[in-house]
C-alpha cells in the first residue's frame, strides 16, 4: 500500500554541517528498514526529513508516489516515535491517544473504540486512565507506539525508540515491535545505532556513515559479506588486520592467509568464529587471554608484532594464557580502497 | 536523599531551617501583626504592649470616603488591564525568544537590561515629558502605558525560561498527529508552560497594583491609585491608624494572589485543565 521513495537528499545545517549526503532510499510496502551506523552519521536527520521536521537542503522524498518534500509534518501520512517517547505530560493515556484522533474530528464512540483497540495492541488494555509518570519507561513507550498506530498512518518512523530501556526489556520490545509491524503489515523506517537490534529486527539494513550509505542488504548479507572494512568492523565482532599483500600472500606476525591480488595495502576481515586456532608450542603467536561466556568462549591472542585478535573457542578450559597457538582462517575478506577485493 | 541520610536527620537539629523561620517570623509576620493591630486600634498608648481600647472607628473613617473607593476601583481595574495587555503583548514575543534564533536576540535581551540598569525615576520624567506632549498626562491610558512598560521584562524573562523548558519533542509530536503550529501552542506549549506562566501574571498584577512612582507621576492629578492615595491621605492626616488600615487594605491583592496560586502552581490541575 504505502511505499517510500527518498531520491539524492541532502541535509546541510547552517553552519556547513553536511548531516545527509546524496542520500537515496526506496522502502518496499510492508518493509521493515533499519537505519544502522554510529552516532552522528545522520540517521536521525534523514528521519526527521521523511517526517517533516526538517526541510532537506536538496532531494526529493516521496511518499506512494507523492512528493512531500514540502509538506509540513501534521499534513504526512507518517508516524514518529521519538526516543525520549514525548508523551504530553498534561494529559493522561487516553487523552494521548486521542488528540490526533480529536484533530480529525472523528465521533466520539469511534475514538474510544480506536484508542481501546490499540490499547490492546501494545499490551497495555485498561491502561487508559492513567497519568503517563505512572507509567514504568517500556510502558511509556508503548504509549508512544500507540499514539502513532492510533492513526493508521502509511509510513511508521522510530528514531531508537528502545535505546533509554534496559537490555532485557529492549529485546523484549523489539520483538513487540515486530509482530505488530507484521501483523498490521506497515511500512517501517527504524533508526538503531544497535546492531544487534538490526540484525533481529529488519528486512533490509542500511549502513549510514558521514551522512551516506555505506551498504545496503539484507541482515544475513551484511553480515556475512560486509562491502567496506567500516561495515565489517560495525556489524558484529570482527578482527581486522591491515598490512601487505607480497606475492599472493598476507603475513602479519604469524597470521598469514593467501591474497591472489596485486601487491599492496590490504585489511584483512575474519569474525572470531571464524578464525581456527590450534595448540602449537613455539608459534609465534600466543593466547593472552581466556575469557568465557558459558555458552563459547573468546581467546584473546597476541600476534608476534602485538597486534591481537579474537578468536572463538567451544570450551574455555582447553586453552590458558601464554600458550602458543598456530592461526588458521576459515573465511575472511580482503579490503583495498574500501572495496572487497578477495574473499577466501 | 540517601538511606544514611535519614536516620542522621532524626537526631540532628536543622538549626538552619530554625533560624531562616525566625528571621521569617521577625521581619516578615511580626510587622504585618503590628500593622494589623494598628488598623483595629482606637486607642493605643505607650508603654501598653496591647492597645487600651480595640474597635472599627478607623476602617469606618477610611471605607467612608468617596475617593478611597475610587482609588480602589482605580486600582483594581488599572492592573488588569496593564496585565491583561501585558500578556497579550509579552507571551508571543516570549514564546519568539524561545523558540526562534534570530540575530536581534541577545541586542534585545541587551537593551532589557539596559532599561532596568539606569535609576527609573530619572526615566519616568523623561517619559513624563513626552507624555506631557502627547497629553497623556492625568489619564487613564497614560498610567497605563507607563506601568505596562514597567511590566514588560518580568512578562516576558519569565515565559521565556518556562517556553525554553518544555520539550521540542512534545511539540513535534503533536505536529505529527496533525495540529497546526497554533493548536500546539495552545494545546502542548501552553498548558506545558502553564504553572510558571501563572506566576508571572500574578507577579505582574501584585506589581502593577503596588507601582507607586509612575502611577503618581502621570496620573496626577486625574487619576490617583491605592498606594498614591495613601501617601495622600498621609500627608494630609499623619494618623497611625489612618496608615495601618490603608496598608491592610493593601494587602488584599497579595493575599488573594497567594490563594490563587497555591492552588494554581501548586496542584498542576491548572496544567491539566488547558489540555486538547
Ligand atoms: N539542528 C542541528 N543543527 C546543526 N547540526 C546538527 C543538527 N542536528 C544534527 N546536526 C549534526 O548533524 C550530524 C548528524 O546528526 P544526527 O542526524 O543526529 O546523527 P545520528 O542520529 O546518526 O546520531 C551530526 O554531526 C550533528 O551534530
Ligand atoms: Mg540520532
């Protein structure tokens, strides 16, 4: 039903900051997108965009087709929740609920019967009367996620919306979240800086950084193939040693993989699980340290030259600090000039 | 405060709470219950430490004169009036400070300052002066506008500080359900800055009511105050209980400003009754 198409936007502040740079997007009906990079990179500002609080500096941002470039926020089909929940302090649940509703004039016996429905949909059935600082800060924003559904609008927008919750109740709510985007099948931009929560949460993810998109794919791709060394260190744990290609081959301190490519400059990408590691006394590299999570463990090891790397292990026990052990990547990627250049 | 901190307050005196209630008590109450039994004193000698005889002739002495009801009309009418234009004038301009960035800002903000830095008699006779050419003098609307220029750095400081703290993003979460800049002003931004919004009219009546030194200068000799009528009425009567009664009968709008805003700043229903 709803699409959103953003087309080479551009956000400069006064001042000369350039938040978003030739930005352009296409978000499918129905698609969850996440917006991941780290802080400053201008999600945040390429969402207030597609809501219409700010005004891109150049671009186009269209929504079913419509430009709405130019639309102020209370004229757009799109919905905000805003990280610190905004919930209007003054009124209480209801009343939130149904000041948009209110604002469109609907019949009374018909808000009602909306706010109580979405009421039911984020869990919170009964909980009209309430002042929202009764509210515990998963509940508030619950709230805010009400007030936006309540009015059906095409594109839903969350700016981290979680990120002031704790751990345990963020994934709670993530997966909240996700249902309900997937139950009322609504087109969905959701800014994280998390990317544990992309990963879980999206269709697509796009990796912003500087205002740009670094790369975009699904969870499982950007994970797996990340395009730049930026997405390979972001996303996950990853170990990343640059030095040399000589001769078809990387060495870095007893860490040496083959690199058919031209000699020069590389960064080699390998996740810790990845990374095979055997006992071996006399190797140049050695553990620095154990440490365990129950379920895996990590060994920390010291390259000969100091650099370290991670690498994951099944039992901590089997390994202890100081112990020389041989390398054996399983799959890495080699980066030059922030492009893949191998895969091995 | 800490759970140490609780048990440590049992055994220790606050001798600071102590002293600032005493100080209070001495300079504050102790006049006023002078003052008070002053008013319903017909005859009050020294060395006796209560009067020798209570009664109501003064109060009927003063409520009897015409030109004190007045006065009291006067007054009464002139600070709504001041405060009423006051707001209608300040919040938006305040609500523009707030909100907006614009360069003129911190020059205005300057020239606030400026206006409240020099002696203010000095002023008002150079503002009499104009007046006196645009025959302002000993009129109701040149009170008016003398007072109303009085009142302006509190109408506006005040809201300013109160806009600047509510929250932009409950602002634009009401522009995201639909309200138009003008609905959000008047159903998030307002009730939001409500309470402290209160007190900054209710200052700005007490103010106003008690200016004693612009309203005697224009309105002489058309237009005569409350407090421009007391010095009147002592000048010409130099009776202690003449005095005691006009300043209890001043009293009134402070009394009635701090009821009203106990219930109003206090119980945050005055917030709540402006919602959608
Ligand atoms: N209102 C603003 N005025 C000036 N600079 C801003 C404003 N908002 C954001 N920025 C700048 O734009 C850049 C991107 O910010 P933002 O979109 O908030 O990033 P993110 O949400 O990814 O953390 C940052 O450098 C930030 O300082
Ligand atoms: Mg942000």
């Amino acid at each position: 039903m709803a699409q959103l198409e953003i087309t080479d936007v551009s956000k400069v502040f006064p001042g000369g900051t350039v938040a978003v740079d030739r930005f352009s997007l296409k978000v499918a009906d129905g698609e969850l997108v996440c917006l991941l990079g780290p802080s400053g990179s201008g999600k945040s500002t390429l969402l207030r965009m597609v809501g219409g609080f700010e005004r891109p500096s150049s671009g186009v941002i269209a929504i079913d087709g419509e430009d709405v470039t130019r639309v102020p926020p209370e004229r757009r089909p799109t919905g905000m929740v805003f990280q610190s929940h905004a919930l209007w302090s003054h009124m209480n649940v209801f009343r939130n609920l149904a000041f948009g509703l209110k604002l469109r004039r609907l019949p009374k016996d018909e808000i009602r019967r909306r706010v109580e429905a979405v009421l039911e949909l984020v869990g919170l059935a009964g909980y009209g009367a309430r002042q929202t600082n009764q509210l515990s800060g998963g509940q508030q924003q619950r709230v805010a996620l009400a007030r936006s559904l309540v009015l059906e609008p095409k594109i839903l927008l969350l700016d981290e919306p979680f990120a002031s919750l704790d751990q345990h109740l963020r994934e709670r709510l993530r997966e909240e979240v996700r249902d309900i985007q997937q139950r009322l099948k609504i087109t969905t931009l959701f800014v994280t800086h998390g990317q544990d929560e992309a990963l879980a949460l999206a269709d697509r993810i796009v990796v912003m950084r500087d205002g740009r998109t670094e790369q975009v794919g699904s969870p499982d791709m950007v994970y797996r193939e990340p395009a730049t060394p930026f997405v390979a260190g972001f996303i996950g744990t990853m170990n990343l040693v640059e030095g040399r290609v000589a001769g078809g081959r990387f060495e870095r301190g007893g860490f040496g993989v083959p690199v058919p490519v031209a000699d020069g400059p590389v960064t080699i990408a390998v996740r810790p699980e990845a990374l095979g590691i055997a006992p071996s006394d006399g190797a140049a590299s050695h553990v620095h340290r154990v440490t365990d999570y129950g379920t895996h463990a990590i060994v920390d090891i010291e390259l000969a030259d100091g650099t370290r790397v991670k690498a994951m292990v099944r039992e901590a026990r089997d390994w202890r600090a100081g112990q020389g052990v041989a390398l054996k990547p399983e799959a890495f990627a080699a980066y030059r000039d922030d492009a893949v250049v191998h895969r091995g | 405060m800490t759970a140490r901190a609780v048990p440590m307050a049992r055994h220790e005196t606050d001798w600071v709470g102590i002293f600032f209630a005493v100080v209070l008590t001495l300079v504050i109450i102790f006049p006023l219950i002078v003052v008070a039994t002053w008013s319903v004193a017909n005859v009050w000698r020294y060395p006796a430490v209560i009067p020798q005889e209570f009664g109501l002739r003064y109060w009927h002495m003063t409520l009897a004169r015409a030109d004190m009801w007045t006065s009291i009309t006067t007054s009464i009418t002139l600070s709504l009036v001041v405060t009423a234009l006051s707001a209608l004038i300040c919040l938006p301009a305040a609500y523009a400070f707030a909100r907006m960035e614009f360069p003129a800002r911190s020059f205005l903000f300057f020239s606030f300052i400026a206006g409240q830095a020099f002696p203010k008699f000095g002023l008002l006779v150079a503002i009499a002066g104009i007046f006196l050419q645009l025959q302002l003098i000993g009129s109701f609307w040149g009170v008016v506008l003398i007072q109303l220029v009085g009142t302006l750095l509190l109408m506006i400081w005040i809201p300013v500080a109160a806009f600047q703290n509510v929250d932009r993003r409950m602002e634009e979460a009401a522009r995201d359900v639909g309200a138009g800049p003008l609905r959000v002003f008047r159903s998030i931004t307002l009730p939001q800055a409500g309470p402290t919004i209160a007190a900054a009219i209710l200052l700005t009546f007490v103010n106003t009511f008690y200016e004693t030194e612009g309203a005697w200068l224009i309105g002489a000799p058309g237009v005569r105050t409350m407090p421009v009528q007391m010095i009147f009425v002592i000048n010409n009567q130099p009776v202690i209980q003449l005095g005691a009664v006009l300043s209890v009968l001043l009293w009134v709008p402070s009394i009635f400003a701090l009821i009203f805003a106990r219930r109003v700043i206090g119980s945050g229903s005055f917030a709540r009754g402006f919602g959608a």
